[in-house]
C-alpha cells in the first residue's frame, strides 16, 4: 500500500537487497522463542492482574466497532483507513529523521489496483533506503501501531472520572479501528509485506501489536505499572527459552554437526 523512496544517487544493489532479505529470514526465525515468550507472558499478566469488569467499556468499543464494520460499515471507510496507514507511515518516518518526499491517499475502487499499492503512497528518503529497505519499524508501524488509540492513552489519566467509560469506549473504537485494518491490509501482495519479507513482518507484527495491547490494557484499568512488569517478565521469559534452546542444542551436539558439515563441505 506504500512505496518508499529509494535515492537515485544511490541505487541498492540488486544482491544486497536478496542479502538482506535472506537476513531478515533468518532474524524472524531466531525471533520466534522471543515472540512467543512475550505471547504468553501476556496471556499470563493480563489474566491475573486484569479485572475482566475493568475492560468492560473498552469492550463494548472494540467489539461494538467490529460488527458494525460487517454490518454496515465495511468499505466505505477505506480511505480513512489508507489515509491512517500512510500517516502511520509519515510520522514514524519523521520520528525516525527521515525526510518526507511524498504523501499521497486514493483509494482504488477494485481490488486489481489494490494489489497494485495504488491505493496510498508515501516517500522518505534517508540513511536506510540505499540498501533498498526503509527503517523495518517506518514500514511496518500501520500494521502495530494503533496512531488513533496513542494520542487517547495520552490523555485518559486525565480524563475526569465522570468521563472515563466514554474514554474507554473511543479508545476500544480505535482499537477496533486498528485491527480491522490490520486484518484487511496484512496480505502478502504488499509492498510493505514484500519488502521486509513475510516471516519477518509477521514477528514484528506480532511481537509490537500484543505490547501495545498489554500498554492499553494497562491505561484503561489505571494501573501503568502493568506494563513494565509485563516486559520485565516477558523478558525473563525469552532468556529462559533462548537458554532451554541452547542446553537443548549443546545437549544433541547439533552444533558440533554442523561445523563437521561446513568443514566437509569448504574441504
């Protein structure tokens, strides 16, 4: 749905793009105990701090957004959602000190030009788009980056208490929002997609959108603290599978096969 901009005083060699790529393959692999332990730890934070009745609010929101999108919804905010998605884009660009070259929303009305990425475009230029891929977040963040619920988390501790269910209700709105759009974009014809590779979209993915889930979680119920005692577990919890793979692989010698292999085959 996006294109980057790629300098032409600085073109990306065709091998270092299938280089990176092949690289990125890898990092989602080794990515997956990370992912998973962060998955979990989550499950396990939520379900034992949470107060189901908390979420109540937030709920009706999220779910209330859900069916009237089946319902009655459906396509007819499609340009919001493009032009959410290429914003979500132009501001992580700008975050990530890249400069703005083009910011572009029109809707295509079938699903030809859709796949085609005709439907929105945005342009930076920066450090990384020599090497034929923008910053990995700039190019993923439309697809774990809620732009519409952040301002909110912002400002609901402020919120007078009279006001807080309707608060939660419009940040389950945009929660809603988000991965409504999230479920209509995440397709393997995408440029976004196609540039950082699928695997590797699909663990970053992952892994920020169940973060951020946690982080709202956290707001709603007015107990922040969550948070950083979630990540704080999940991250014990990613050593703890690293070190079980680790014994695992020391126990087997896989690793002393494979230098054989390598040995035998540079022979």
């Amino acid at each position: 749905m996006a294109q980057l901009w790629i300098s032409a005083t600085h073109p990306a060699p065709v091998i270092m793009v299938g280089l990176i790529k092949f690289f990125k393959r890898i990092v989602a692999l080794l990515l997956i105990p990370l992912v998973l332990a962060f998955v979990l730890q989550a499950y396990f934070s939520v379900t034992a701090n949470v107060i189901w009745q908390d979420l109540t609010w937030m709920l009706v929101g999220l779910i209330g957004y859900f069916v009237l999108y089946v319902v009655l919804i459906g396509n007819s905010l499609r340009f919001f959602e493009v032009f959410e998605h290429e914003l979500n884009h132009t501001i992580t660009a700008m975050l990530s000190l890249g400069t703005v070259l083009r910011f572009r929303v029109f809707p295509a009305k079938d699903e030809n030009a859709l796949k085609r990425s005709e439907s929105g475009q945005y342009a930076f230029e920066g450090d990384t788009t020599a090497l034929g891929s923008g910053c990995f977040l700039v190019v993923l963040a439309p697809y774990f980056l809620p732009l519409f619920t952040i301002p909110l988390l912002v400002i609901r501790p402020l919120t007078p208490e009279l006001l807080v269910p309707v608060a939660n209700v419009v940040i389950g709105v945009t929660l809603g929002f988000h991965f409504a759009g999230l479920a209509n974009e995440f397709r393997t014809y995408q440029t976004d997609i196609k540039l950082e590779t699928l695997p590797f979209s699909v663990v970053i993915t992952l892994l920020f959108n169940v973060i951020i889930l946690v982080l709202v979680i956290s707001v709603v119920i007015d107990n922040v603290r969550l948070t950083f005692e979630y990540l704080r577990d999940a991250t014990a919890r990613s050593f703890d599978y690293y070190r079980f793979i680790a014994a695992w692989i020391a126990q087997f010698g896989i690793l002393a096969k494979l230098q054989e292999v390598v040995a035998l085959l540079s022979a």
